[in-house]
C-alpha cells in the first residue's frame, strides 16, 4: 500500500490554478517525496527521464485523510484544517509558467528513502 497517491492534476495549463491532488493514506513525512514533471512514451507505455523539473517537499508531516495540493505556480505554503477532521496541506512551486498542460505531461511521485549530497 503506498501512504501517498496521486490522485489527478487538475486546471492543466490554467495559471495559478494548475495543481497536483496527492491522498494520503498511511502518516509520512513529506521530507521524503518529490513530485517529478514527466511525460508519456507513445501509447503510454513508459514514461520519460532526462532533465526535467522536480519538487522535493518540505519536511512536514501528512496523516490519513489529508490532502496535498501542490500548485505549480507562486504562492504561500499553508494548511487548511477541514470540517471532515483532516487536513489540506498546500504547496507552490514557484514557477512562473505552466507545466502540464501537454496532453502527454504526467506527474511521478517518488519516496525517497535514503540520500546523499556532496
């Protein structure tokens, strides 16, 4: 079972709209995940590498029933408590254009267990 899904990208190529929904399964630190711009191979059978953009999230901690919003546009990191009990966590890349309004561009979401810099 994975503790984060993507669940859909939604306003595609929609400025300061265009957003990444991740549901929240099992608690985790978002310290772990990034969310990588990708795109389909033909016929949707793989996807791309190479150098494209990615978002590493700040170290927060998400519980079961929360959210993740992330927008690829600027804005201010917050939480929104809901009525439900769970909680709405939101995060901006800070780009100043669109990225997935490709019909092929597709989100990857990786947990990064282990890492090393240099």
């Amino acid at each position: 079972m994975n503790r984060l899904t993507i669940v859909g990208i939604f306003d595609r190529g929609v400025a300061n709209s265009e957003r990444v929904a991740i549901s929240v399964s099992v608690e985790a630190n978002l310290t772990y995940y990034a969310v990588l711009l990708s795109a389909y191979t033909t016929g949707k059978t793989g996807v791309l590498a190479g150098s494209r953009l990615a978002y590493w999230f700040n170290p927060a901690i998400v519980k079961p029933g929360d959210w993740v919003i992330l927008y690829s546009g600027p804005g201010p990191n917050a939480t929104e408590k809901r009525t439900d009990g769970g909680t709405n966590h939101f995060f901006h890349w800070g780009l100043q254009n669109t990225i997935w309004h490709p019909p092929e561009s597709c989100a990857i979401l990786v947990e990064l267990n282990t890492w090393a810099t240099k």
